[in-house]
C-alpha cells in the first residue's frame, strides 16, 4: 500500500505550518484591537464620570448677582473670553453639610497641570487631588459672554439663554428668598447658616433671588483627552480643528448647566 512521499509530507508541513502561522497573526491581532478598544472605552467613561462630577459641582456654585463685575463670583484666568483654556477656575460652592463649610459655602478650585485636571474641594487648604489624566483642553464657558469664540470649538452647542427666577422654578429648582427676617438668616450673610435650629432646609438646593426679574447666565463645560489608537491611517482632528499625530486621538465632552444658588 503507497504511502505519502517525503516530498508530500515536508510539503504538507509547510501549508499546515503557513495556516497556523495565519490563524496566530490573526488571532494576535484581534487580542491587540480588543485590549486597545478597552483601554479606549474605559477612558471616555472616566472622562463621562469626570465631566458629570465637575458640572455637578458648577450646578453647586453661588451666582452673585450684586459681584459687580461680569464673573459674579467666579475666577477664571481668561475671564470667559477667547478660546484659550481654562488653567484655573475657582468658585464658591454652596455645601452646608460640608465640615470645611463655615457659613454653608465653600471654595472649589479645579487646575490643569501637565495634562492632568486636579482638584480642591477647599481651595483655601491647598490640597490638589489628581481626577482626571491625559488632558489636553479643559474649558468653561459662560454662555452670555464672549459667544463669537465659540465658533471655534467643533461640535459645540449652542448657548442656552439667560433665565429668571421663575424659569428655573419652573425647570425644578427650589427657590427661596432670605430678607433677614429668618431664623436662618446668618446675621448680615446672605448665606444659610448651617447650624441653624430649623435644619429643614438643610442639604437642599437654594436660589437666594428676592428679584424674580434677575437673569441667571448658563455655563458651557468642555473637556477633551488624548486616547491611544494605534489603528489610525490618517491623522484626526481636536476640538479646535488642529491636526493630531498617528497613534492619537481625541475625545471631547460638552455639558451645559446653570448654577443653582443664587445670592442677591
């Protein structure tokens, strides 16, 4: 009975060899795309959870509307204006459950350092705590200042129009009004004293507007990150138009909120 030849047999090796060496390359390769498609969807969920937790703490932030000057309580290094990044923000914020709250205020500080968004729940302490890496913008807008250099950003949304005190009632903000003739009242503060005996109010979100006819401005916030993606052949686009090398790419997230604590 004829068998295979040697010739057969080291031929059979070779195809065999070749197939296994396929299916490796294109199993290795599929690990390869896998592991980076991870790496790129935990990175926008962080930069999602980020952005939430940041716009959640400028929902927070105390509008002065007597501040006189057009940040009303905020100090940001472009004042609003142009489409530079935010390097520094601070702002009051109100958290009478806070223990660093005195008067039920207490001063938040976000920074960029070396591509990473830091942040002080106490700015006064000095304490920057790393939340976020490889960013590469980080912007607040005010929405009723400077709206030409918006045009700028891509995608960006349009800015959403002032509201008064019975508008953001009605979109489920609880409103009050201090005159001084409260309990609650903080002597000559127009902030709520968190030791007050009447601790109802405690906790909840305020609106301290006696004017009803007083506009409420609405804030942009804007972060954007580097991911890998080492998949790229043409180079992509930041939020700005400008081109990014091969093997980078970048996200970026808008929310939009209006401040909801507001202090005559």
């Amino acid at each position: 009975m004829a068998g295979f030849t040697l010739v057969e047999l080291m031929v059979t090796l070779v195809i065999s060899s070749l197939m296994l060496s396929s299916l490796f390359s294109l199993y290795f390769t599929y690990q390869k795309h896998s592991a980076n498609n991870a790496a790129r969807i935990d990175a926008v969920q962080e930069l999602d959870l980020i952005l939430k937790f940041v716009a959640q703490d400028l929902r927070n932030s105390i509008y002065s509307v007597a501040n006189g000057d057009a940040k009303a309580g905020y100090s940001e290094n472009n004042n609003f204006i142009g489409s530079s990044a935010t390097t520094q923000l601070d702002f009051w914020s109100w958290a009478p459950l806070d223990a660093l709250s005195a008067d039920g205020r207490v001063k938040r500080r976000y920074d960029i350092s070396a591509g990473t968004l830091r942040y002080d729940r106490e700015a006064s302490a000095g304490n920057m705590s790393q939340i976020l890496q490889n960013v590469t913008f980080f912007k607040v807008f005010r929405d009723d200042i400077d709206v030409a250099s918006r045009s700028n950003f891509t995608d960006i949304p349009a800015p959403l129009p002032p509201l008064n005190r019975n508008q953001m009632v009605d979109r489920g903000v609880e409103s009050f009004s201090f005159d001084g003739s409260y309990t609650e009242y903080n002597g000559n503060s127009p902030y709520l004293s968190p030791t007050t005996a009447n601790t109802a109010l405690i906790g909840k979100i305020k609106v301290f507007q006696p004017n009803p006819t007083t506009m409420v401005p609405s804030f942009t916030l804007l972060i954007e990150i580097a991911i890998d993606d080492k998949n790229q052949t043409v180079s992509s686009k930041d939020v700005l138009g400008n081109s990014v090398p091969l093997g980078s790419k970048r996200v970026w997230r808008y929310l939009q909120l209006y401040p909801q604590v507001v202090i005559p």
